[in-house]
C-alpha cells in the first residue's frame, strides 16, 4: 500500500499570470504558501482482483482505467500503462472547488503515487512537471501551472513562470515569529459557494490582450509583496491585497458577484487591511488580513453578511503555513530515502 499527502495552498499576489498566454509574453510570478490542509491518494495493488477500483465523492469498479468516469485518474492510470489490478482512493481535509488549488493537489500527490507504484521516486519538480502534464497536456486544462508548484514544493515561494515553461522556485525565508504574526492577522472563510474554474480562467485567457498591461503590473507586484512579508509589514501587504484584489476582477466578468462583493466589502468595513477571493474566482474561499484588533469585527460582519446571503455552508477555516510538499508517507514497497 502507498499513501501520499500533498498540501493546499493560498496565493497572495499574482495569481492568474501563471498562464502560457500571458508568461510566454512576460514573466508570470505568484507569491503562494502551502497550508495544512491536504489531498490524500492511497494506492493499494490487487494481483488477484482484475479490476481498477477508484473512491473518491463516489466509488467506481471497471474492467479497464478507460471506462473511469474520473478524468485525472483515467489520464494518469492510461498514460503510466496501468490496467487493471490497482483500487485507487482520494481523501482531503476541505470540500473541492475552495479556490485552494484541491484539483492540482490531488493531481500532485496522484501522479507521486502512481509513480511509487512503479518503482520510481521522483523528485518535487518532476512532480510538479507530471502533474501539469497530466493537467494542460493530457486533460487540456486552460489553467497554469502556480498550484502544482506550490503544493509540490511546499513552503512560502515566488514562483517564476518563464517564457520556455520553465518555473523558478525561490523560497521567501521568513522566521518563526514572523509566520506566526501573519497567521495571527489572516482569516479565512470558505463562503460555501462552489465554482469551476475552467470557465473563468476561458475568459480570462480571451481577455490577455486588452488586460495584458494590468497582468503585467499584477505579476510585477509580486516583488514588492514579498518584501512586505520579510518586514512584517502585513498592513501594507493587506493593501497590496486589495489592489490586486481589484485588478484581478477587471479580467473576466465571472470572477465575483455580487454576493461575494458584499462579503469582501463587509470585512475591510470592519477594519480588514484588504484581502481577496482564493483562486480563479467566482466562489471558493475569501481570504482577509486584519489587525488583531479588528480580527473579530471581521469575523463577525462577514458572518453577519454570509447569513444574510442564505449560504448556509459559510464557515470560517483556521489556516497554518507549512514548510513540507508532496511526499510519500507510506509505502510498503519502499526501497530508500525520497529525492529532495
């Protein structure tokens, strides 16, 4: 048997220029942190059972990975020649759809799995490489690449997306107590509202020309925010959340609405710095940085306005940084020592 654990995340800054359209053009960058919510893949061989079982929301049992109707674990199972003699089963600590990158991060910890499976230990990146392969390649997905770099990797990064597809990973290095004031002064709220992402980032592919020159001063951003996390000096990175908040919803009509708008602007009423809607758009989870002070105010004026708004699913999610990727926790055909 084989489990791997790969980790969520919440993009700060720069999000949506990590799309060939725009980065083969300019540099796409994105500052982004692994959290500690994860996706599970657990893969167990059945030599004597000839059939692939895969669990997940339901549970499916066929003759050949061709008749799976789970697109990533069909593509990745005929892309690895796998067949016949496997049971497949996903867990995660969040619903999909949150705007924390859950799609990419099973799609990480699917691809490290199937990997172990057949004897090879990849490496981070490799697993970042396959599981956007399997994504824009395989499935033809019009999203990037920032999701699986961030939950391969693991840690705080600004993530580089070049012109010839390579990523540049650099780590933002903060200290204990610096990590701890950001946790401290950040709340996040899963608004209960689900989207697919695929429809947004369509249109906001169509709109890269008219929108390429506010892209650009988005992924510029990314620079400038980093320094305001190395300083601690999360009130001018709350801001800096609020512009990018507000430059980010010129690039597609879908990427908020009105009822996500008054929850945003019920928080920074309440005192929040600023903050943004956690992935493409549309739903998911709205994420704030406030001043201790303020931190219940917001809590409660965002609550106040989600149950006006009848989202009965609203709830508020207690988010820590973590340091680890994607890595395999058990494998009990294990033959040494991962690769960094």
């Amino acid at each position: 048997m084989i489990v791997v654990r790969a980790p969520l995340r919440i993009s700060f800054v720069g999000g949506g220029t990590d799309i060939p359209a725009f980065y083969t053009r300019y540099p796409g960058r994105v500052l982004s942190t692994a959290i500690d919510k994860y996706v599970y893949v657990v893969l167990n061989r059945t030599p004597l059972i000839d059939k692939v079982s895969a669990r997940y929301s339901i549970s499916e049992t066929v003759g050949h990975p061709s008749e799976l109707h789970h697109t990533r674990i069909r593509a990745a199972l005929l892309d690895a020649g796998i067949v016949n003699g496997i049971e497949l089963a996903s867990f995660a600590s969040l619903p999909a759809k949150t705007g924390l990158g859950s799609s990419s991060t099973f799609s990480v910890a699917l691809v490290k799995a199937l990997n172990a499976y057949q004897g090879r230990k990849i490496n981070k990146r490799e697993a970042a490489e396959a599981a956007s392969r399997l994504e824009i390649e395989l499935l033809g997905e019009p999203i990037g690449k920032q999701d699986q770099y961030a939950s391969a990797f693991g840690g705080m990064n600004v993530l580089q997306f070049n012109s010839d597809h390579s990523v540049d990973v650099k780590p933002v290095l903060i200290g204990y107590k610096t990590r701890l004031a950001m946790e401290e002064r950040m709340l996040v709220f899963y608004t209960g509202i689900t989207r697919d992402a695929s429809s947004v980032l369509t249109e906001e592919k169509a709109n890269i020309d008219r929108k390429f020159e506010t892209m650009k001063e988005m992924a510029d951003s990314v620079s400038k925010a980093e320094a305001m996390v190395l300083k601690g000096d999360f009130e001018a990175l709350g801001n800096a959340l609020n512009q990018g908040w507000l430059a980010k919803k010129t690039l597609a009509s879908n990427i908020s609405n009105q009822t996500i708008d008054s929850l945003y602007t019920a928080g920074v009423h309440a005192g929040g710095w600023g903050g943004k809607l956690l992935g493409a758009g549309s739903g998911g989870c709205l994420m704030f940085l406030a001043p201790l002070e303020k931190k219940v105010a917001v809590r409660h004026a965002v609550a106040q306005a989600a149950n006006a708004a009848g989202l009965a699913d609203f709830r508020e999610i207690p988010v820590h940084f973590v340091q680890a990727g994607v890595e395999v926790l058990h494998n009990s055909d294990d033959g040494g020592p991962e690769p960094a």
